[in-house]
C-alpha cells in the first residue's frame, strides 16, 4: 500500500471542499449508524474472537457508545458548526466577531486494541462531525475487528475522504514520517512519546489519549451495605471492563487499614457472584489480549516478592489466554506491579493508616487518567478535588464517566495530552478560526499617529467603555448632532 499516494489524494479530496458541508457530515454520521447496526452481530464476533469480550459487554463498551456518539453528533451538528458571537471592545468599534469552526485537514487516527470497535469508531464520529478527512489505523493486536473496519468502512463511508490503513509498527513509523494536519493517538505512553516527536518534525498538532495508574481510595464506610455497592462498583471498573484491560480501570487500591479485610471479602463475594467459583467457565470475563500480554501480566505473579500477597487468584492458562480474577494485599511499593500499568485484572489493594495519606501518595506518582473515591465524607471529596490532578475523578464509582457524552474524556501530564467525546470530538477536531468584520465607518483618529497628549487621553478614556457602551456613547452623539443641525436649519 502507497501510503505517501494516499494522503496526497485525500489531500486533494479535502482540498475539493466536500466536507465543509454539513450534508456531508450528516450523511457520513448517518452511514456509521448504519454500519454499526446492519453489522452488530460481526461486530460482537469479532470482539469475541480478538478479546472473548461477552456479547453484553462488547454491545454495552463497543456498539451502545458508538451509537451513543454518532446520535448526539448528528443531534447537535447544526449548533456546534454555527458561529459564535463574540463581544469587542471600543477600539474595534464599528464591527463585529465570531469564531467559526473550520476542519483541521485531513487527520490520522491510531488506536488500541482493548475497546477496538469504539476506540476507532468514536474519535472517527468527532473528526467527521468537525469536516476532516481521516486515515484511521486500527491496532493490530485486534486482528479481526481491524479486518471488518477494513471491510465494512469502504463500503458505507465516503472512501475518498475516509480511508482505513491496517498493520503494525512498520506502517505506524511510514504513517508518522507523512504530514498530517493533526494524529488522535490512543495507546501507551511509550508509544505516544515517539509519536509526539514525529509531529513535531511537521508541527503537526497531537491528542494523546493514554494510559497509567489509576488509584482507587477506599474510606470508612457509614455501613455494610455501602462497602457492598463500593466492592461491586470496583469489580464493575476492574473486571467488567475487558477483564481490567481498559485505561480506566482501577489499578490499585488504597483503602482504610480497619476496612481492608471487609473490603477483600466484599471483592470475594462480588466476583463469585458475577463470575461463579470458577471463572474460567465464565463466558461473561473477556480473555487476555495475546501471548506477549498474558506473559507480561504472569511475570507480575512469578516476583517472588509479591508471591505471598496474593489473597484471591492467581490462577492462569495460557492455552486459553485466561488470567483469574486475583487481588494482593500489600505488594511492596518497589514491585514492578506497583510501578508500571498492570492492565490486567491484577488488583493490588494497599493499606493506609490514615486514608488522608492517599493524597500525598497519589501526588508523588504520574498524574492519573482517573482517581476514584469512595467515601460518605464531604471533606475528603473536597481535600481530592483541590489538592490531586488527574484526567477525571470520580466519587462513588469507577468507569463510568467514560460513557457520558456531556463530560470530556482525556489525560493530564502523563496520563495524557488533549480531550474529546461529545462536544469536545468537535472542538478535537476543529481550528476555531477567529473572524473580525470591522465597518469602514467611523474612522477613530486617535488610533493614528501624530500622537499627541488629547489622543493618549482618548485611548485612555476609551478603554473605561466596552463595546455596548461605545455603541451607546456613538448614539447618543448621533443624535445629539442630528438634533444640532435640525436646530441651526429652523433658525
Ligand atoms: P500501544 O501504544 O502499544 O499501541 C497503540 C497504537 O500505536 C496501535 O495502533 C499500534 O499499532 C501503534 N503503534 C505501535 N508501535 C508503534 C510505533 N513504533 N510507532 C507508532 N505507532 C505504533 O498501546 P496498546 O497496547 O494498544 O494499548 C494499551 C495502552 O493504551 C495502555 O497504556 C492504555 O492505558 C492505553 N489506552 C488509553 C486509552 C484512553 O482512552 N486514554 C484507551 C485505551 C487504552
């Protein structure tokens, strides 16, 4: 595949203007609607055989918020394109501003492999809703869903201006030497790093959705029923969620010391209960991606010095690609389980004397693409919200704001650069270019050398008016001059 010929002829596709109408967009909006529903059943096949993702999980994580986007982008286009007014100030007077959002160009799209189907699908509705053509290259590792995006995209969508580019790293580094007018990586921060420096070379603009620890605190509880929800809220983040292969799955726990053994129970039970004795004759917990992973996440259970934590699991069959439900209970903090992303469904839960504590150790770490809290106390929600930084954080439950239209969804520091779902994919997606329309009439002299000290004056005095109150001031002399000159003419 000439890669180089692709993105020239969708540069002269995007030159041809096509996109800048909403029809288009509406139409390509409407396409991926009904590509998603004419193909849902090869859709939850493919993730099943990329993840073993349970059809439940892969309509709810995959095809509900795909549709979910395309719908609210299709309801909200003609809003999100309108202008914006802007209000000027008396040195602009007489005028007027807005910001029109123009598409970027033609844009380049890498995903990843654990939510397959929605990861390339929904930064896709964003970079469609805003005008830009795209070259979408989904991840490798989840070789069957790249196959039917490969597959059903030319068919449905506009192929001149949206085009799917399959495989690995070598046309990863072939795509990156191209320039592109904006690349929307999701991925590993490794990864993201040495897509940043290609960029740069072009001085192409970068959204870097990625990844890390996301901690989890655990207070006291005002009861039992409490601590339940909280344990199957966890489980929901942790093992729901492609079976803890998702950026926003809780990867430790730091809980109240008198309630760790209360809150390990509760995770027991909640996980025997959705899961059965067994998990792995659960058709409902997804599967460990490949072989290089699942060998990854077993290096963390062979550390010897972590081999006496583990409290539940621990069991794995590589044959099958599964890993068991497991939870550790106070890892040392210098194991490599407590310093890289576990993405897996390896749950290290940490003690703390004092749960307040959980602020300074979260803030000597990488800022998170999410903190959860559990709590009944106000003012530890308020100490998090003021005194940690993070991509999201969220009292009382986990996952969860990954779904919700109205929230932006992206990292900070480490954890990210840039945000988008809903609106956000808009603005993703968009320059918002700024318009001024200044009439010829009037003329403000004391915007024009030679200066002297009246015209300093007037800037002055000028700048104790805004615009509505230039507006006034003007008619009001207007009038006051209109009124003059009717007077001389009587007399
Ligand atoms: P990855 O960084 O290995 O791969 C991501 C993409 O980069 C893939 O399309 C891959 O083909 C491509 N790639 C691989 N080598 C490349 C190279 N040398 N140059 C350029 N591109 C290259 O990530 P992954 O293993 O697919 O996903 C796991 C990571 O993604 C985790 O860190 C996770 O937290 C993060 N993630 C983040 C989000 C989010 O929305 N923030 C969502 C899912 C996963």
């Amino acid at each position: 595949m000439d890669l180089r010929k692709i993105s020239e002829e969708m540069k002269s596709s995007f030159n041809g203007g096509k996109t800048l109408c909403m029809n288009w967009r509406r139409n390509q909006l409407e396409a991926i609607l009904k590509l998603v529903v004419e193909n849902e059943e090869e859709i939850l096949d493919a993730l099943h055989t990329d993840l073993g993702k349970s059809q439940t999980e892969a309509y709810r994580d995959e095809v509900a918020l795909v549709i979910n986007a395309a719908r609210f982008a299709l309801k909200n286009l003609h809003k999100w394109m309108a202008p914006i007014g802007v209000s000027l100030p008396l040195i602009a007077f007489y005028g007027s501003a807005s910001l029109i959002a123009e598409p970027l160009g033609v844009v380049l799209i890498f995903t990843t492999w654990n939510f397959p189907f929605n990861l390339a699908l929904e930064p896709l509705v964003g970079a469609i809703a805003a005008g830009n053509a795209v070259v979408l290259k989904p991840s490798e590792m989840a070789a069957a869903t790249s196959d039917l995006l490969a597959y059903l995209i030319p068919k449905y969508l506009d192929n001149s201006m949206i085009r799917v580019v399959q495989g690995g790293p070598e046309e990863c580094a072939k795509l990156l030497e191209l320039k592109w007018d904006k690349i929307f990586f999701t991925g590993s921060a490794r990864i993201g790093r040495i897509v940043m420096t290609a960029a740069a070379k072009h001085l192409t603009p970068v959204t870097l959705e990625l990844g890390g620890k996301c901690p989890t605190i655990v207070d006291r509880m005002h009861s039992n029923d409490d601590l339940l929800v909280t344990a199957k809220r966890i489980v929901f983040g942790k093992w729901m969620l492609c079976n803890g292969q998702a950026c926003v799955s809780p990867d430790y726990i730091l809980v109240q010391e008198e309630i760790a053994a209360a809150l390990v129970d509760s995770l027991k039970k909640t996980i025997k209960k959705f899961y059965g004795e067994d998990p792995s004759k659960s058709s409902d917990l997804s599967r460990i991606v490949n072989k290089n992973h699942f060998l990854r996440l077993t290096k963390y259970l062979q550390d010897p010095s972590i081999a006496n934590t583990i409290v539940y699991g621990g069991r794995h069959d590589e044959k099958r690609l599964y890993m068991q439900p497991t939870i550790l209970l106070n890892p040392p903090l210098t194991s490599d389980i407590m310093n890289e992303e576990i993405f897996g469904p390896l749950l290290p839960v940490i003690t703390m004397k004092r749960i307040e504590d959980s602020i300074e150790f979260i803030n000597s770490r990488p800022k998170p693409l999410a903190i959860y809290l559990f709590t009944n106390r106000e003012n530890l929600r308020k100490r998090l919200l003021n005194e940690t930084s993070s991509g999201s954080l969220v009292f009382n439950d986990t996952g969860v704001q990954f779904a919700l239209d109205g929230l932006p969804f992206g990292g900070v520091g480490e954890s990210g650069l840039g945000k988008y779902h809903g609106k956000y994919s808009f603005d993703t997606f968009s320059h918002q270019k700024a318009v001024l329309y200044r009439s010829l009439f009037p003329e403000i002299f004391f915007r024009y050398p030679p200066w002297n000290a009246f015209k300093l004056n007037m800037l002055k005095t000028s700048l104790a008016f805004d615009y509505w109150g230039a507006v006034l001031v003007f008619l009001g002399l207007k009038k006051m001059c209109s009124e003059v000159n009717r007077e001389q003419k009587m007399e």
